[in-house]
C-alpha cells in the first residue's frame, strides 16, 4: 500500500500536541482565507458591474461580457502555477513563509487594481486591459498557494478525530469574504449615483483590501510551524523536487484529488459569477436601452442583434439575495465538518455530489418560477456548497504524505479550478446565450459536472482514518 493511502492506528494528528493554540490556528487559517477570497470576489464582482464598460468601451455590451469574464477567467491559469510555485517552498521551507509570502502578493495585486487607470483615459485603450490581466494574473498566482497552506495550517493542528472540524474554518474565509466584499458593493452602489461609482466608487473595495492584508500578515508572522513539516525536517525527509515527486509516485491521488474539486468548482461559479450576470441582465430590449442610457452608451443595432434576455432586477436587489444564499453557505460549511467525521469524508461526499446532479436539473425551472423559485434556487445551491466545500480542506490534503502534501493538494485543487471554475462562467453565459435566454443548458452542465465528481468519489478511499502527521513518502 503506497504512504499516501496508508491507514492509521488513529483518527488524525497522532499524540504530538500542536505548538500553535487552536484559537491561533482557527483564526490564522480563516483570516487569510477571508482576505484572499475577499481580494477574489471583490474582482468577480466588478467583472459583472464596472469593468465591462470601463476595460472594454469599444465593445458592444455582449462582448464587454464576454471580454472581462475572459479576462476574470486568467486568474484560474494562474492558479495552478501559484500551486506548483508556492507548494514547492512550502514543501521545502515550511508553510508559515509560503503562507505569508501568498497573502502578501495578493493584497499588492489588489490594491494595485484600485488605482489602475481604465481604457477611458487617454492612451490606456490597450494598457489599461493589458495590466489588468498582469494583476488578475497575480491575483491567482497567490490564490493557488493560499488555500492549502492554510488548509493544512488548520489540519496539521487539529486535534485527534476533528481535522474535518478544523478544515472547515479556512473553508469559512470563502462565504465570510464574499459577503464583506458583496455587502460593500451594496452600501456602495446605494449611497453613490451610477456615475460616481463607475468614475471613482468602484476602486474603494480594492483600495480598502490593504488594511485586511496587514492585519492578515500580523497573525500569520505570529505562527509557529507545524509538526507534521518538522517531523519531515527532522527525519531529514524534505523532497527536493515536491511536483516531481508527487506526477512520479502520487499521481492516482492527484488525478483524483482534481475531479473529486470539479463539480464544487462549477457549482460555486455558476451561483455566483453568473447568477449575478443572469439575474440583471435586462429582461427586454427596453430595458436595455435605457441602462446604456443611464450609462452615457448608444444601445445600437448590434446591441439588439446580440440581446438576450435575463431577469432584469436591479443589482442591490440581486446582490442581497445572493448574500441571503451566501449565509447557508457559511452555515452548512461548518456543519460539514462534523458529517465528514461521523459518516467519513467519501460518503458525506457521495451523497452530496448526487444532490448536485439533481439540483442542475432543478435549475431552469427554479429560475422560471419568480422571486420565490430564485431565491429557493440560491439558498439550496449555497448549502449544497457549504457541504461539498466544508469537507476538501481535509480531503484533499490526507491525500497525501507529509512531505509533498502542500504541493500535492495544491496542484489538485487549482488544476480542478482551470478546468472547473476558469470556463464555468464563460460556457454558462455560452449556454445561456445559445439556448436564447434559457438556462436549462446551463442546469446540465453541472448535472454532468456533478457525475464526473461522482465517479472520482466512488473511485477513491476513505481518508479518514489515515496517520495524518506520521505520513511521509
């Protein structure tokens, strides 16, 4: 039986206490997640709203879609390349130095955002788009390495039998920094006119970003490192090259790993990313001339050739109940974690994934049946989330020995959101548009997203009850 699929006598962490407290742990691991997933969100929000006009002037309003989802879309390149970059130091130097070094590129990537000229301004036509996929690249750079330095910051401390407890509160940082970052926007959209937020307002949850990220690296520089990374320092077990290691010998988990993220990845995207876009979009060619109107835009004879309708809501509107959803999410996040306990992380998973193939066929009727259907749609797709995202900051770790665990995961779960999370917005708007406004393209997409997730599930073992700490290649 190969180390990374080796059982334990225990249930986690072995009978080495943690040198880290858990309240040190539990906040570390989810203040980082919280920022970086705030820094992320702020982006996904204003590739909806502002940068379509703003990056993209020359366009008509479909391709402004198109293009700042493209460029939003350069972020989940990026991210499996930040795994590969980041989880090779923190194979090799340790997780505290990668966790910093993470948190730290993606609040300068942010902030530079806020203060980047738009394709308005005289001669940025080119540039001003240009550094705005350099930035979105950097932005994705730090988020591959984020998520499982602090994934195993939470894990690697927890106590015997609660690393799936413990896992979801790095998890928590997701749904906690899409509703900071949504909540802002609302306030925002409410107490400025349409044509301050575009000219000035929109930059504000960039620029404001900096303070979460010194308050996030003040408690990072506070951690201790972990002792699963010091038993590999010690045993002098640190692999020199970690990615080569895990393609040579761990590459069944890592195939894996990758599917079992698939479907959480379209599901979250397809909720967020583009619900938004569906939900206020004009509902009538009417409506879309006078947006472009408001906007300063002629609405012209392309406009009308391209036009397909959505909802039609205002975006505070549609923002709030998407926060609502948003709630579940957090909610059954936490919830996750003690399932994964009881019933193991393979089952609770299973029969999550088939709710998600049931809940893409649910999808276009929900979306048919006014503001009850829509707002039924969100609160049972977010808590869908909650159950199938809680449980991965331990699964996909305990796929793999100690000593190429941050690598390993790493790469598994930013090469699922390349193929997952980078075209889901872009092939559901796609489906959307080919289907003339429907959405019932878009439902199953993820039905067949969720059955690829299933049969990686049904393919793979119980993690559980590995020997988490004592784990190494």
């Amino acid at each position: 039986m190969t180390p990374s699929t080796s059982a334990g006598n225990s249930g986690t962490s072995g009978t080495t206490a943690p040198r880290n407290t858990r309240g040190r742990v539990i906040f570390a691991s989810l203040i980082g997640t919280t920022i970086e997933f705030y820094d992320f969100y702020i982006y996904a929000t204003a590739a909806v709203l502002v940068f379509p006009a703003l990056f993209f002037p020359n366009q008509t309003s479909a391709n402004q879609l198109l293009s700042s989802f493209a460029v939003f879309g350069v972020a989940f390149v990026a991210r499996p390349l930040g795994s590969i970059l980041f989880g090779h130091f923190g194979d090799r130097i340790g997780r505290k130095a990668t966790l910093v070094a993470s948190l730290l590129t993606m609040g300068i990537a942010t902030f530079l955002i806020g203060v980047l000229p738009t394709a308005e301004g005289a001669g940025w036509v080119f540039w001003a788009p240009f550094l705005l996929v350099v930035l979105r690249f950097l932005q994705g750079l730090a988020l591959g390495g984020e998520w499982s330095g602090a994934a195993l910051l939470a894990t690697e401390n927890a106590p015997e039998g609660k690393r799936a407890i413990f896992g979801t509160f790095p998890q928590l940082g997701a749904p906690i920094g899409f509703i900071l970052a949504n909540l802002l926007f609302v306030l925002l959209s409410t107490l400025l006119t349409p044509e301050e937020f575009l000219q000035w307002g929109w930059r504000l949850p960039f620029l404001l970003s900096a303070i979460m990220v010194i308050v996030g690296l003040y408690v990072r520089l506070k951690l201790i490192e972990s002792a699963s990374f010091q038993k590999v320092q010690t045993s002098g077990r640190v692999v020199k090259l970690p990615l080569g290691t895990v393609f040579a010998s761990h590459w069944r988990p890592l195939l894996l790993g990758t599917f079992i993220m698939f479907a959480t990845y379209v599901l979250f995207y397809f909720m967020t990313a583009f619900t938004l876009t569906y939900g206020t979009a004009p509902a009538t060619i009417e409506q879309a001339q006078e947006r472009a109107e408001a906007a300063g835009r002629t609405f012209g004879q392309n406009d009308i050739d391209d036009f397909v309708p959505g909802l039609g809501m205002s975006r505070p509107d549609f923002l709030w109940m998407l926060i609502i959803g948003v709630v579940f999410f957090g909610i059954f996040t936490l919830i996750s974690g003690p399932l994964a306990e009881r019933y193991g992380r393979r089952k609770m998973l299973l029969a999550t994934t088939v709710g998600i193939a049931v809940f893409g066929l649910l999808w276009a009727p929900l979306f048919g049946a006014g503001i009850v259907g829509i707002m039924a749609l969100l609160i049972l797709g977010f808590i869908l989330m909650g159950l199938t995202f809680g449980p991965m900051a331990a699964v996909l770790p305990e796929l793999f020995p100690a000593n190429v665990r941050y690598t390993g995961s790493a790469v598994a779960y930013n090469v699922a959101s390349m193929i997952g999370a980078a075209p889901a917005s872009f092939i559901a708007v796609a489906l959307w548009r080919a289907a003339g406004g429907s959405t019932v393209l878009v439902g199953a997409y993820l039905t067949v997203a969720a059955v690829a997730t299933f049969i990686a599930l049904y393919l793979s073992r119980e993690t559980r009850d590995h020997d988490y700490e004592n784990n190494v290649a």
